[in-house]
C-alpha cells in the first residue's frame, strides 16, 4: 500500500539552525522539499566528493599483478584522505601528461626516422663557421631534375623519398630547387636526447603506476569517505538553502518544508515538543506532488529489488500494484524461460548464494529472496509443460511425463486420458496466454471501477471490463481457431459468439459515454467526441494487448528450440573421447548463452507486460519518486 502523507513546515529559531538540523536528521522521518544551497563550505564538500569518485574509480581500474604484495594500510582520518585523493588525482594527470610528452617526442623521433641522429647544436655551430645547412627531402624521380648551380649533399635515398642537405646562401629558397622539395625543421633537442627523454618518462610512468598500486589498499577507506561526505552535502545543502528571515536579531526564524508519512507524524511531534520547533501540517493538496512511500509484507517486498533496478515508482495517487507485479511477473519469468531443468540451476545457485552470505555473517540481499521465488516457478512450470533442459520426450523418465499437465505438456499429443481434443498443445498454450491477458488486465478495470465506484465514470471504467471479455473471444478465434471458436458459437445453450459482440458493442458505448466523466454526462460525451479517433483505436488497443501476452509462448518456444538444438548437435560428439571436452564446452555454452537470452527476454517481455499492458489499463504512467527521509543513514 502507499502510505498516506503530511505536508509538514518545521519553523525553528535562526540561531539554532545546526542543531536543529542535526536532531532533524537524526530523526530521519522528513522528506524535505528540493532546497539548493550554496557557499565555500558546499562546494569544497562537492569537490571532495567529486575527488574520492575519480580517486576510487582511479584505483578500481588498476590490475595487480599476481607478485604485487601490497602493505597493511594506515588509518587515515578525513583529511588525510583529501589529501590522499588529490595525490592520486594529480598522479594520474602526471601519469597522463607523460604518456602525452611520449606520444610527441615518438612522433618527433619517427620524423627522423630515416635522417639517423640529429643535432641543432650541429647546424648552429656549422652556421657560425659560414656553412649553413638545411634538410630537405624530395620525390626520388625529382632529385636530378634539381639545378646544378645548387650545392647538395646526399645523405640517404629510398624507394619513394631522397634526402639531402642543402647549402643554404640566403634565407630565401634557390630559384633552381623544384617545387616537390620541401624543407625539414631541425628538431628541439637531438634525437639521442628525444630517446633518453622517451625512456626518462616510461620509467617515471613505471614508478608512479608502482605508487598508485600501492594506494588500492585505501579503496574501502575512501569509499566511506565518499559515503560520509555524500551525507555531510545533503546536509550542508538543506543548512546553507534554508528560508530565513533577513535579520540580525537573536529571535529571527528559519524553516524547512516536506512531507511526513502519517504513521511517522507522531514521532516528529514528539521531536518537536521536545526541541522547542514549531509543526504546522496539512493533508497534500491536490497540485502538490508528494514522495511515494510503499509499505507491504515481506512475501510482496520481494518484488522492490527489481522495481529498485528499473526505477519504477508509482505516483502517489497511483495504484501500489506491487503485488500483482509480483505474481504475474512470477509467472512470466516461469513462462519465458520455460525450462524446469534451468529453473533448478537457478534455485540450486541461489541456495548455494544464501549459505555462502550466512556463513560470512553478512546480511542477505533481498534480490536472492526474489531469485529463489522465480527459480521454483520455473520449476513448477517446467513439470506443467514437461520441458528440461531441451531434451526430447524419450529421453525424459516417464514419471516427469505423468506429472505434466496434458493439455499444455509437450509429452502429449491431441488425444490424452482417452479423450480426444480439438486444439494442439500449442493451441491450449496460446489460450492460457491470452486467459492470462485476460485475468490481469480484468484486475486493472476492477481496481478502477473500486476506485471511482462513487462516480458515474466507473460504468465507463465497466464498460471496458465487457469490451475486454468481449475482445478476449474475438481473439481466440482470430488467433487460436476460426473454427472452434466461431461467431455462431454456442456453448451451453448460450451462443458465445453474439454475446462477445455485444459485450464489445456495449462495453464500448458505456466507456464513450462515461469514460470522461466528471459532473456532466453530456460534457463527457462531448469529450469523446473531441478525441473520437482516440476512442476508436481504444478498442484496437484492447484487442492488441491481449493478443501481445502470446509473446509468452512465442519466446519459450525459442528458447525451447534453442536449447534442442545445442543438445542435437552435442549429441554427435557423445561416445568420443576425443570429443568429451568440446561436448562439456558445447553444452555450457549452449546452455549459458540460452539462460542469458531467457534474461534479456524476461527484462524485455516480463517487465513490459506489467509496466505497458498492465499499468495502461489502470491508467498509471509511474510518475511518482521514492520517500527519501532527511536522515543519518543512506536511504534504500
């Protein structure tokens, strides 16, 4: 459920602002409005912070060599730790500015590449002696074309390019050198110089990777740092932003705004009694937008790990659906990977993950709790539908065959229990798709008629519940069977096919009469017919989501045939020796590779049916954002 909140303003003396702060925090029940400050303290605070991000990125990047031994690390107090992190900050742009000085003394070196060694001192002195000189090279074909009243001297010719010196007169260039002939500029230092410097610097490069290894040691103590100082911002952000009264005088007031879950107000009362603030409080208005607080038991909580990793959170006027998640997401997951065989895998890993994290004595992640929960439902489904590890029905032992359900087990054919069917396996698969598609979305058009059940517009909220029901037959037999689901229909004495008609017929003209409603029938007639083309592609809609829940069986059906086919082609190698590795490589790797598809699938199809298909049909759009109280401990 979402907790109900309270706008709350806690108004304090100015004089007291630290203090106040401090017992607010430590309190941790108020979700404060977005304050921005600002001032020196706030922005040293955020460039420490920003250093021990890099200084940690920094080192986490760095990979030990196996012989590295490193020290036991000092305890270092916090400004220590800035000043551990500027060092390595600044040693990596060092680090950087010499891998840059390496690159151009390289480039610089392989510009001389074929002039062997080269000195400016040399040029310099011979210019003083009356002999200037000056490099050149030039196309091999055009060397000879050069006039002979030109001193030259060859110093080494290649296949494509010729170099010389030329006898320099002036500072102009000789009318008689050809156009191709272009001058090379002595270089800063000589080339011996260029590669002492380039092995100077590789062997600093060398030292300092020396010393920034031996700083991983304080990964962990920076990594608190970075935590401490993210709540000294928080903190220094709300005390440097408060409204305050521009006034010098002892009695002048400060206040702060937020909101307060309900069963929280007390405890903040009481705080406020206690430190002398005053509380004024009142119901969120309407065009306020409160945080989103859910509070559910620990068996519907399994689901926050994975709403936590999308980010989805509802608005506060929304749905908590997070139950319903849970349950269908359970059976989705169950239904994409589709193997009972992978669903063992992954209870039997995630067993192995809870008795390893208790034998270290760490708390459980909430995720394994989760993990375990869609691991047996793979299970579960596996045995329904008879579907382990790919393997062919005669390969599967007979008593897995006679725990499978036979309208949607692979181990039988159209005639089970003596009793001939008229739909296929996959037919009967296909419909329990779409009757999930149906269950789900018939929760969301309930949920809503509850919702506005003291107004007309839940008969509109009715009306596309009957389109639904209606949509649900005009789907099994356009998608299932023409024939066995026709619109002459009858079952029972009653002809399903004219009812699924007018139920969409009539569901539609309740939800164009109602769906809009606010005080006045006629005005929300006129509404739909403001948005007529909206309303019409309504019904397309209906019909479409249902028909996207098949994705269920179409993606188990690929990883089905995915998983067949790896143990086809592994079979061939079975029986060779020669072959048992690639067989074992073949399988991991077959199978790995299938149990990732099966992931990214989940993620895609999984998720998308509850936040899309789901959440459209109960008009949520996941607009709110999570109850972050002011607090001393990180919020989860």
């Amino acid at each position: 459920m979402i907790i109900p909140m309270k706008k709350v303003s806690i108004v304090i003396l100015e004089r007291e602002r630290l203090e106040a702060l401090t017992q607010l925090r430590r309190l941790g029940v108020v979700h404060l409005d977005r304050i921005e400050g600002a001032g020196e303290k706030l922005a040293a605070l955020k460039q420490n912070a920003a250093n021990a991000v890099q200084t940690e990125s920094i080192l986490s990047e760095i990979k030990l060599p196996k012989e590295f031994k490193p020290a036991e690390p000092v305890s270092l107090n916090d400004k220590k730790l800035v000043e551990k992190c500027a060092a390595v900050i600044s040693l990596t742009e060092q680090k950087k500015s010499l891998f840059d000085r390496i690159a151009s003394d390289a480039v610089e070196l392989e510009r001389f590449a074929n002039w062997g060694s080269v000195n400016p001192a040399d040029f310099a002195y011979l210019a003083g002696k009356g002999i200037p000189l000056v490099m050149y090279e030039i196309p091999a074909e055009k060397y000879t074309t050069i006039d002979e009243s030109i001193d030259t001297i060859l110093v080494s010719s290649g296949k494509k390019d010729i170099r010389f010196l030329l006898l320099s007169s002036g500072s102009e260039r000789p009318e008689g050198l050809p156009p191709e002939a272009f001058a090379v500029p002595v270089p800063v230092c000589s080339t011996d110089e260029l590669e002492v410097e380039i092995e100077k610097d590789k062997k600093l490069i060398n030292d300092i990777d020396k010393e920034l290894a031996e700083n991983t040691v304080y990964i962990k103590q920076i990594s608190r740092f970075k935590a401490r100082l993210e709540k000294d911002i928080e903190f220094e952000n709300v005390y440097s932003g408060m409204n305050k009264e521009n006034s010098e005088e002892n009695t002048a007031l400060a206040w702060i705004s937020g909101y307060v879950p309900v069963d929280s107000f007390d405890n903040l009362s009481a705080a406020a009694k206690k430190n002398g603030w005053a509380v004024v409080s009142s119901d969120p208005e309407p065009e306020d937008d409160p945080p989103t607080k859910l509070k559910n038991n620990k068996l519907v909580s399994l689901i926050y790990p994975l709403t936590n990793f999308l980010g989805t959170v509802p608005g506060y006027r929304e749905f908590d659906i997070s139950g319903w998640f849970l349950l269908f997401f359970t059976i989705f997951f169950g239904m994409i990977f589709g193997d009972g065989g992978y669903g063992l895998l992954i209870v039997a890993g995630t067993f192995a993950l809870i008795m390893k994290t208790r034998k270290e004595g760490k708390p459980l992640n909430p995720g394994l709790g989760l993990l375990m929960l869609l691991g047996l439902a793979t299970v579960a489904w596996g045995t329904v539908t008879c579907t382990w590890f790919g393997l062919s029905m005669d390969q599967i032992p007979a008593w897995l065959k006679a725990v499978s359900v036979p309208p949607l087990s692979g181990a039988y054919t159209q005639n089970y229990d003596g009793v001939h069917s008229l739909l296929t396996t996959d037919q009967n698969l296909q419909i329990f798709c779409f009757t999930l598609a149906l269950v789900q979305l018939s929760v969301a058009h309930i949920k809503c008629i509850v919702r506005d059940i003291k107004s007309l517009k839940s008969i509109g909220d009715l009306g596309s519940l009957f389109m639904l029901w209606g949509m649900f037959y005009v789907v099994l037999m356009l998608v299932v069977s023409g024939t066995i689901f026709s619109l002459d229909k009858v079952a029972y004495g009653i002809p399903v096919g004219t009812l699924a008609i007018l139920l969409v017929g009539g569901g539609f003209v309740m939800n164009f009469v109602f769906s809009n409603y606010e005080d006045s029938i006629g005005k929300s007639i006129l509404d739909s017919c403001k948005n007529i083309i909206s309303v019409i592609l309504g019904v397309v809609n209906v019909f479409s989501d249902i028909v996207s829940y098949i994705r269920l069986w179409a993606v188990a059906l690929a990883g089905s045939a995915i998983a067949n086919t790896v143990n086809e082609m592994a079979g061939s190698m079975w029986g060779h020796a020669v072959l048992f590795l690639a067989f074992v490589v073949l399988l991991v790797f077959g199978h790995g590779l299938n149990i990732i598809l099966n992931i990214l699938s989940v993620i895609v199809h999984g998720v998308r049916l509850n936040t899309l298909e789901f959440s459209s049909h109960l008009g949520m759009a996941w607009s709110g954002y999570k109850y972050e109280p002011f607090s001393e401990t990180a919020n989860n």
